[in-house]
C-alpha cells in the first residue's frame, strides 16, 4: 500500500487484506441486521452541492465550488464526497418504503479540496427513522464492534453533542464574542483559522493557544432541554453497555452537519493516533436533503486508515492458501484435451492454474509455487495416446501416470487429504 499515491490500485497480491477487513464489516453488520447498499459514484451535482458545508475542514463561511469532484466543465453531475450524501439519491430514498432503514456500504469517494484531489476508501453504516437516543447507541456499539472484531484494543471513544438549530446559534454567537475578546493573545496560524473560518484552531499545539481555547465557551453548557435529555440518555445506556467514552465538550469541529450526538474513534499505536473515523446524528442535514423530517444516524471508518493501522500492529491475518492444480500441456496441438481436462475440473469445482503450453520445468516450479498448487497435471503426447496423463502430487513427492477417467478421483481425494490436514 502506498499511502502517498491518493488514486494508488488495489493490486491482486493486496486484495486479501481488504477482503480481511470487509470480512469483518459484514460479519458484524449482519449480526446487526444491516442491509448492503451499493450507491453510485456520480451523483447529480444538485444532490451533492447540498452537502458542501459537511466537508472535512470546511465551515460556513468559505464555501466554494472547488469541493466537489465535478466531471465536465458543463455537467451537472460529480463524484461522490462521502456516501452518507448518495443514500439521498433521490431514485434510492424513494425505494425505501419501511419506516426505518439499517443500511451499510463499502466504497471509494472522491474529493476536490483547494484543487488537491483525493479518493478515500470508506466504510459506514446509518440509521434512518429512528429518532431516540436507542440509534445513537446501536451506532456507537457497532462501531466498536467492527474495530474489536478486526483485533484493536486501545480504542478511544469522543462523544460529544452539537445541539440542534434552536439551540446552536447561541452557543455561536458566546464563541464569537469569546473570539473577538482573545483574538489579539492567539499565534498567526490561530488568527488564520478564525479569520477564514471563523472557528478555534483546536490543533494549534502553542501552550498558549491551548490554555485559551480551554476557557473557550462549551457547547454542552447552551444545550436546550431536549438535546441535554438526548445527549444524557446516550451517555447512560453507554455506561450501562460498559462503553468507556470520554467527553470532549469543545469538541464540535467538522461536524457542521451533525446535530446532537457526535463522536469519533481514536485508535492508538504508542505514540501515534488514529482516527479511524466517527459519527453522530443528522437530522438536520436529512430534512435539509430530503425536504421532510427523516431522523438519521450514521458513522464512517476511513478503510485505508484502518488497514494501515491493522498491518502495523501485525493484526492483518492472510487467508489459508486453497488446494490448486496446475494444468498445461506440453505441446499446442493438445489444446482440445487441454480445455477438455480443464472444464472437467472446473465441473468439480478444482481450483485449476493454467500452465503455459510446452513450458520448461523451472517454470513449473515456480508457478505451482506462486499459485499454492498441490497437484501438476501435465498432458504429453505419448502418454495421450495410451488414454493417461502425468499427474504429480506434490505434498507427497509422487509422480505417476493415471488414465484420464482417473483425474478427477485422484484430484479429488487429494484436495479432500488437504483439506483435512490443514
Ligand atoms: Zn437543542
Ligand atoms: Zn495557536
């Protein structure tokens, strides 16, 4: 994996690890009840534009068009930012007719942020229908699940709430008061943050700057009555469930479209922290979207990130290599047979590797060794003609001629020996 190449390929040798983790993503989702959903990359850029101000690092005030992947200069479609936005494609959401959808995806978005385009791997999961706190907790539960499925211990959990539009506006308008007051005592990158986007700069790591934004207003002192009960309720079925969380109040960054609950899973290797991704509930965004009252809930893991961390932490396990045969004939005037042997097998469901005709044996070797073979079945002329081919079992060392009525017994009983013995 080559984590500078943003549009890098999935290589044969490579997909193994993304199926290990997919696995996992299933597994997990099906013990949940939730259904796969496969949206399409391009969307109506009419969809898309809704979702500009939900852009990683991108708040209100600096909205521009360079952030969606656009195809054409005269088109009216893009490629997908983040798959929340496509499951309110208008063709799918109006196929959903249950009153509540549990819905997962896998798959690559794409973004154009200041011109530096990227594609991400994502994989997530949402609640739509469901207005109780319950759906903030099935989300948060399985997210964690997911990541302890694939073997991460040293997970950390945010949680935080963002308030509804009824009660949001005063927490920003305490924060802009508080920035105005502190501007001056900020360092020039701090000032650059709050002068374009009109926020705290919370990665600042100047003592200074931190010390301020920790005397900064919080959000959860402006919650109305009902986000506090909702985000109250979340907090005690997590502590009920043994979910450790810790509660990052001035935590409310990139996630302008959430509302209420948010939260985010900081995986960590010694010194280095992840974030594998996070989440929350977004109704405001649904209703935004879709024009009617839609509660929803939802979480992403950025997959790339995610297998990075697993194969640091050597926590990435390869499949056990499958029973193969090698087939090839030595000569191209065979090929009938050839294909007939090869159907044959592929009837029986064999793993079958073809060799290149009249290949040399080093050749042999090296590609029974490459493609996991256990049995070379090798078609030669004299031996056609007496109705027998060479097969060789290589586990045991032996080599012998068989008749052809005999293949598929002997491979067969071979596979099923390998099987066993694993
Ligand atoms: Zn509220
Ligand atoms: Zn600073």
């Amino acid at each position: 994996m080559n984590e500078n190449n943003k549009f890098s390929n999935i290589t044969p040798e490579e997909m193994w690890k993304w199926h290990f983790i997919e696995k996992a993503y299933r597994k997990i989702m099906k013990i949940y009840n939730f259904k796969e959903v496969r949206t399409s990359v391009v969307q109506p850029l009419s969809l898309l534009e809704k979702i500009y101000f939900f852009m990683d690092n991108l708040s209100d005030n600096n909205i521009n068009d360079t952030t969606i992947l656009k195809i054409g200069n005269e088109s009216s479609y893009g490629l997908r930012p983040d798959i929340t936005i496509s499951i309110f494609n208008e063709e799918l959401i109006s196929k959903m007719s249950d009153p509540v959808n549990r819905l997962f995806y896998c798959g690559q978005i794409f973004r154009n942020l200041k011109n530096n385009i990227s594609q991400h791997h994502q994989f997530g999961a949402e609640i739509l229908g469901i207005a109780e706190p319950l759906a903030e907790v099935e989300i948060i539960s399985l997210a964690i699940r997911v990541t302890r499925e694939l073997g991460l211990k040293n997970l950390q959990l945010n949680v935080n709430s963002y308030g509804c539009p009824k009660c949001r506006p005063n927490f920003e308008k305490a924060l802009k008061k508080f920035i105005i007051k502190h501007k001056n005592k900020y360092c020039e990158s701090c000032v650059q943050k709050i002068e374009s986007q009109n926020e705290l700069h919370k990665e600042c790591t100047s003592e200074k700057c931190r010390a301020i934004n920790s005397e900064a207003p919080k959000i959860t002192s402006y919650l109305c009555n009902d986000c506090k009960n909702n985000y109250t309720e979340v907090k005690l079925m997590l502590s009920n469930l043994m979910i450790d969380y810790q509660e990052k109040p001035h935590y409310e960054n990139n996630f302008r479209y959430y509302n209420r609950t948010v939260f985010e899973l900081i995986a960590k290797n010694g010194e280095e922290e992840y974030r594998l991704g996070g989440g929350g509930r977004y109704d405001s965004l649904a209703k935004h979207i879709t024009g009617n009252t839609l509660p929803a809930v939802g979480f992403s893991l950025n997959s790339f990130l995610l297998l990075q961390l697993l194969d640091k932490l050597k926590l990435l396990y390869p499949p056990k290599p499958e029973f193969h045969v090698l087939l090839y004939a030595k000569n191209l005037n065979l090929n009938i047979t050839f294909i007939h042997i090869a159907q044959d097998l592929h009837d029986h469901g064999i793993n079958t590797v073809f060799g290149y005709t009249g290949m040399k044996s080093a050749q042999e070797t090296e590609i029974a060794k490459k493609e996991n073979c256990q049995a070379v079945l090798v078609i030669e002329e004299n031996l056609l003609n007496s109705g027998k081919i060479k097969y060789k079992d290589l586990t045991k060392h032996l080599v012998q001629n068989i008749y052809l009525q005999e293949i598929i017994e002997c491979i067969d009983r071979q596979r099923k020996i390998y099987e066993v013995e694993e």
